[in-house]
C-alpha cells in the first residue's frame, strides 16, 4: 500500500465518530485539547459537596462523555512527539523568558535598565565533521585542504563539498574511525556541571571585582538567568544563556553601580576559562579533564538592533522544544537488549548510542547514567532552565490558563459559581490509556487544523 493511502479501518473509524450520537460533545473534547496527538485518557468524576450540611452541590462524571473518558492533552515540550503541546510550551517559555528582558508577569520593566548579556557556551572538538560554512552570503567548501593528510584508517581529511543546509552529511565525522566518541558522550553528561561550576565561578569574580566575600554577595548583587541546551548536529550539546545582574532579592531593584555589563562580560570569560570537569581513569583510557570549548559568544542584548529581547526569547523558546532527534537519534529511552539495527538509524548517532551503553555499563561512570540516557547521546539536565528570580514560573502561567478555562466554564454554565472557602471538593481519577484510534486521529487533524502522524 502507498505511503499516502489511508487505511481502509481508518476511513471506517472515522465515519463510525461521525455518526455517533455524542460526536459533539467529543469534538469539544478534541478542541479543548487544542489538537494534542497523543491525549491522556482519564476516568472518574468530581464533586462539590456544601462543607457545612454536607449536601450535594455539583458533580461531575465521565460516564456521559464520549468513549466514558475526559481527553486532557500531554503537555510534552517535544515537538517530535506532540507537536501541539510542544507550541503550546515554546509560547509560554517565549513570554517568560520576555518577562525578564522587558518586565511584565511581575516583573517590574526597570529590569531593562539591568546588565543583560546572551552567552552561548560551545563543547571542544572531537573530530573534524562536515559542516556548511557561509562567507557574505556564499556558500565555502567544508573542510579543503591542498595537502590533507590521510588518517590512520585511509581516510583523506579533507572536503571541498559546499553542502546545501538539508545535507544528511552535516554533523558526520570526516573519519568515524578517528572521532573521539568516548569524549562527546562524556562531555554532554558533565554539561550540566560544569554550568553548576560556571555559574559558581562566575559569582565568585564578581565578588572579587566588587571587593567583597561571596557570602556578602548575595546582599549587593544577584546573577540572574535562563538557559536552554542546543544539540549542534554532531551530536554534542551546547547552552545558550540569559544572564543578567539584579538587585538583592531579584529584579525589583538595581545592581550595584559597579557591576557593569563589562563586569558581567569579564566574569563570565574568566569562568568560561578556568571551570573544568575530571573523568577519573578508566581501564582503556587514562583520567580526562573536560572544558567548555574555546568559541564563547558574549553579546548584550537591547531593546533596538540585531539581538533584541523578541529574537532572544524566540531563540531560547525554540530550543526548549527540542532535544537531540535533531542529531538522529530517539525521541524515548532505549533499552541496552534493544537491537538498534532495528530502528533505522545512521551510523553516527547509532554509534554514539553504543558508547553510551558500552561507558555505562563502567562501574567508575555509574553515577553518570549513560546508559539511561542514552538516547540523549548522554546529556542528563533539564533542556530549559531558569533561576529562581528570573521572572515567573511556567507554573504560574499555567495556573493563569487554568483559572481563564474555570472562569469560562462558569459564565458558559458547565460549573456553577462556589465561594471555595465553604466548599468541599472530592475527586476521583484513573487513567485509562492515551492516544487517538487511526480514525479519530485523521477527524482530529481536519478538526484542528494539525497534521496526523504518518
């Protein structure tokens, strides 16, 4: 059967939903779910019981609803699994990430007036790749050498290929025999510390610069931030970060007068330079110590010009929503008895799967879980992360949105108007699986406006 054929069971699901008698009511379901392609199924009902008399005010149950399920949509950041939560999660990471570059969501807008600079931390080399390079708007060779030498494996380390932006090449190592994949798994699990130990050392000059002790710090200055983690194609993570100086407490108030963006920009180099995470000794290799890359890119960020605050929050925004199928591999944890053969994979990430399973099962690397993390090519932090004074919190913008659906709910007359505090709530649920049948998913799509899976 053709790839574009829908299958007969489909078109059967499908007008089946549409001559049911409460298709309706589960087209609300599926627009309440904003088009979500894998929404959680629930069972089980809700009541509001009057605290004092104890009488019945409201209840609500699944029973009636179509299927005897209420659809709830995942709320997954991946775009590769649910494309419609994933937008739904790059909008409200845009409008945080905003927040603290122009205020608003209670941060007040003098934090424009604060020293903001966009930092992006690269990972050393492990091999030379192919990559597109671009010169005033040309496209160069990738790697030309006149006298390239040949590799101890026959391969001749050079390309003059000018590889179009869609090259399946891009991020491949010129030898996959040369390329230090111990390395790249090793530096995506230490990733995460070595901000930690960034983010330390970077306080601790700027206590310096100040002249004061790191536990007087905290009364003068606070380093705010957010950050986002990009898989570069070769499958190595990289952060992009938000780092800005505050007040004590937050952004209600100013950095001292010394904490300039120079300053910020000088404490950040310094870090960036001296951090560094060590691997100890392994029985075929000797202890290796790992450092942030030499490319650091510090640039401030203005209201007006090339880095304004909307392209910044869009940047980190759309990263948030990714992770390292970009690179190739799986979107899910894969299982060390998995045959990878079998999930028609390329022999890059297929091999940086392997190193991961192969290191994790070292006891000296247990703690680093590689093997868990594998198809994360060995990166264990969270992809978007923000401190604690930054702006507001996706959990807050989420309540927002929750309490705009109840008060909906109750102008609409679905629930009636309680005064919470002499209202008893009790509620029961069970989850009943998730996802849509081949039919309700293509009525879903045309439903929605979104793309079924193919």
């Amino acid at each position: 059967m053709p790839a574009n054929t829908t299958h007969p069971h489909a078109i059967t699901g499908l007008i089946t939903r549409l001559n049911a008698p409460d298709y309706d009511r589960w087209a609300a379901q599926i627009r309440a779910t904003a088009g979500c392609r894998q929404p959680i199924h629930l069972r089980g009902k809700v009541e509001h019981y009057d605290a004092a008399t104890g009488a019945l005010l409201h209840r609500y149950t699944t029973r009636n609803e179509p299927d005897g399920v209420l659809r709830l949509p995942c709320k997954t950041r991946r775009a590769s699994r649910c494309p419609a939560c994933a937008e739904t999660y790059r909008a409200d990471t845009y409008h945080l990430i905003r927040a603290g570059l122009i205020g608003g969501k209670g941060v007040p807008d003098t934090v424009t007036t604060h020293p903001t600079l966009f930092v992006t931390l690269t990972a050393p080399s492990f091999g030379k790749v192919h990559a597109r390079k671009e010169k005033n708007g040309k496209t160069l060779p990738c790697h030309p050498r006149r006298d390239a030498k040949t590799c101890p494996h026959g391969k001749v380390m050079s390309c003059t290929d000018k590889h179009h932006k869609d090259d399946p090449r891009l991020g491949e190592p010129l030898c996959p025999d040369c390329y230090d994949y111990t390395g790249s798994v090793l530096f995506n699990a230490l990733a995460p510390l070595l901000w930690k130990r960034l983010a330390d050392s970077l306080r601790r000059h700027l206590a310096k610069l100040g002249g004061l002790t790191l536990r007087e710090l905290r009364d003068h200055l606070t380093v705010s931030f957010a950050k986002v983690a990009e898989y570069q194609r070769r499958g190595v993570v990289h952060f992009h970060a938000i780092i800005r100086l505050d007040g004590p407490g937050g952004p209600a108030l100013p950095p001292p007068t010394w904490a300039t963006a120079d300053a910020l920009a000088q404490a950040v180099q310094h870090a960036a330079r001296v951090v560094s995470a060590l691997v100890p000794a392994l029985d075929e290799q000797p202890a290796r110590l790992f450092k942030w890359g030499q490319q650091l890119d510090i640039r401030p960020i203005t209201l007006n010009g090339d880095l304004t605050e909307q392209a910044v929050a869009g940047y980190i925004a759309k990263y948030a929503t990714k992770a390292a199928e970009c690179v190739g591999t799986l979107d899910r944890r894969i299982n060390p008895l998995d045959n990878l053969d079998a999930f028609n994979l390329r022999e890059h990430p297929k091999r940086l799967i392997r190193e991961c399973l192969r290191l994790g099962a070292l006891d000296e690397l247990q703690n680093l879980r590689l093997a868990q993390w594998a198809h994360m090519l060995g990166f264990r932090g969270h992809f978007s992360t923000r401190s604690r004074n930054y702006s507001t919190t996706l959990g807050a913008l989420r309540a927002d949105r929750e309490d705009h659906a109840r008060d909906h709910e109750i102008t609409t007359g679905r629930l009636p108007l309680f005064d919470e505090d002499t209202v008893l709530v009790i509620s029961e649920w069970t989850y009943a699986g998730k996802g849509h049948s081949a039919g309700d998913q293509l009525l879903a799509a045309a439903i929605t406006g979104t793309r079924s899976r193919p």
